[in-house]
C-alpha cells in the first residue's frame, strides 16, 4: 500500500474493527496511537480520498432485520457476461457481483424486504439475454461473518485458526417504525468531523447517549454487527478474493465450518444447498494480497480440517460492491422503475 505509513495502517487496522462509539471518536483513535484529534481527522480524510476506506457506518446484518438474502451463480454466455451484470446492478438489494473463473461465471448476492420476493426477482433476471441457468444458494447455517484485513502485516507463512466467533444474544427481534429510523440513519456514512454523531442524533431528536444506547444494545442483540469502516479491499492491497467452495460429508459439517472460521483470513464462511452440477456445500471467504497466498492459505485450511475436495473461485472482475441500503422508503418505488 504505497503512501500509507504506519500510523496510517494502524488507523485502518483499528477502525474496521473497532470504531468507538463517543461523542468525540477521533480524540479517542488519537489517544490510543498517541496522535492528537486534528492529525488522527486529517489522516482518515486523506485515506478516504485515495479511496481506500469506502464508508464508515453501522454494518447491520440482513437476517435479523428479517431481510429474505441469498447467494446466486449464473451460468451466462460470456460475451453476455457484462451487459447481464450491469442489469443485476440496478436492482437496490444487490450488493456484491463478481466474475468468477468457473462456468457458473457471475456470482451475486441479493437482499430484499421482509415483503420482498427472491424468486420473483431471479425470474426476472433469468429472462436476460445470455442467461444460460442459474443457481440459488441461500444460507442455511452461518459460521462466520466479519471482514478483517490485517493492513499492518504482510499474509502469513504459516496460518493459525486464532479468531474466535463473537457471542451475541439472539433474541427475537422485529423493526418497529422507530427502530427503521434509527437504522435508516446508522448505516449513513458518517462525516469526518469532531462530532459526527451530534448531527445524527438530532436528527433522531435524541441525545448522542441514547443514539450510542441504542446502536450498543443492537450490537448485544446482533441487529448490528458492529460499527466500522469498511476497506475497498483491491485498493487496501488484498487483490486476491477467493471464495473456498469445500465438499463436507453432512455429518461432519459444522464442525468443519467452526474450525474453517477461526482462521483470521476467513471473513464468511456458511453451509448452503448443493445441486446436482454443484456439489460443494460450505463457503469460506478469504482475502489476501496474492493468488498464490490464497492457494497457499487453503493448502493449510484442507490440512487444519483433513478435508481435500475443494476448488477455489477467484474473482476476475468486480461489478458491484456495496452495502445494502436497510428500509429505504422508496425501495418499491425504484425497483418498478
């Protein structure tokens, strides 16, 4: 990553995992680097500007919001390839579309609202020209989710499952109006200003407290994730994003799935459905700065978990990559358009 010393990757390393949430966030970052509150500001604005930190805002997770969200691999001729996926891009819950080397060669994921329909929208796409077929992939068991790229050492010769998943009290949760609200307003990247909380909360027409009240009670129950910066990972350096695709006796697939997430490098990994011409049942995300370490990484993983039937799928090209934007008003609205 030319440019950024290391002060600056420390910023990185701390903010996409552990932004802190008071009144004035930047004297906090500034504290615990031992830089002051105006250098600490300066430096995250000019690391926006290369574009390197994409937003920072809450980071909620789709299911709990009661958001209908899947996974999705289409075949499609590839001289149809990027006119299909510029189409899939206008739709408002489609949040990552990679080209991927294998012949399912467009790989997507779509989130719609509890009285959204997946199918509907698939079949829709399914009518674009080049088309061949297609694959729906929801989650049905989730390991792991968290995206945390390590800026500050270079991928490791030998890697060790030393993450553990984070415990969080699932209780039943529905969105009230007021809830939205609050939601519509945290996943708003946030301003790089003293206090970039104060605006929001007055928009809420509550105290900063109660706004950090509620996004920490949120986080308790696993509404959010956590509240953070999120790194454009070709940009930060990690070029190569390879999605592990392991074939796991049924029996043994959890364990294999709790042991393949506490590798730091994994950022998701689920079971999902297998298919007739797609026999792979659990998916690990990993994310380093080469093919080769990738390669290199899963070798280690199949030994960790004795499991050898695996294929990677690199991306090629990015589409699109971005957060879906939870309880817009006009989401109908648009989608009709």
């Amino acid at each position: 990553m030319g440019g950024f010393d290391s002060t600056d990757k420390a910023i990185l390393n701390l903010i996409q995992w552990d932004f802190p949430l008071v009144v004035r966030p930047f004297e906090e970052i500034g504290k615990r680097l031992n830089i002051s509150e105006d250098e600490a500001m300066k430096r995250i604005k000019a690391i926006k500007e290369t574009g390197v930190i994409r937003q920072i805002n809450a980071i909620f997770d789709t299911r709990r919001l009661n958001y209908k969200s899947a996974l999705i691999a289409m075949s499609i001729r590839p001289d149809k390839l990027e006119y299909v996926a510029n189409e899939i891009n206008k739709h408002l819950g489609v949040s990552h579309n990679y080209e991927r080397n294998h012949e399912y060669n467009l790989w997507f994921t779509i989130a719609v609202p509890p009285d959204g329909a997946i199918q509907h929208d698939l079949e829709k796409f399914a009518k674009l020209d080049g088309v061949i077929k297609y694959r729906l992939l929801p989650t049905l068991k989730l390991y792991k989710i968290g995206v945390r790229l390590d800026i500050m050492n270079d991928d490791p010769d030998n890697p060790q499952p030393t993450d553990k998943p984070k415990h969080v009290d699932k209780i039943p949760f529905s969105a009230s109006e007021r809830d939205k609200e609050f939601i519509r307003e945290l996943q708003k990247d946030i301003e790089i200003v003293k206090e970039p909380f104060t605006e929001l909360a007055k928009r809420l027409g509550i105290s900063v407290e109660e706004l950090f009240a509620k996004a920490k009670e949120y986080e308790r129950i696993g509404v959010m994730r956590r509240f953070a910066a999120i790194l454009r990972h070709r940009d930060a350096g990690f070029v190569a994003n390879g999605m592990i695709v392991w074939k796991v006796p049924e029996e043994k697939i959890d364990e294999i799935g709790m042991k393949l997430a506490e590798f730091p490098q994994v950022s998701h990994c689920y079971r999902r459905p297998v298919y007739q011409d797609w026999p792979y049942n659990l998916f690990s995300m990993v994310h380093a700065r080469t093919e080769e370490a990738a390669e290199k990484l899963a070798v280690e993983m199949s030994k960790h978990v004795s499991m050898t039937d695996y294929k990677i799928l690199f991306s090629s090209r990015e589409f699109k990559k971005e957060r879906v934007k939870y309880f817009e008003e006009n989401y109908q609205e648009v989608l009709q358009n």
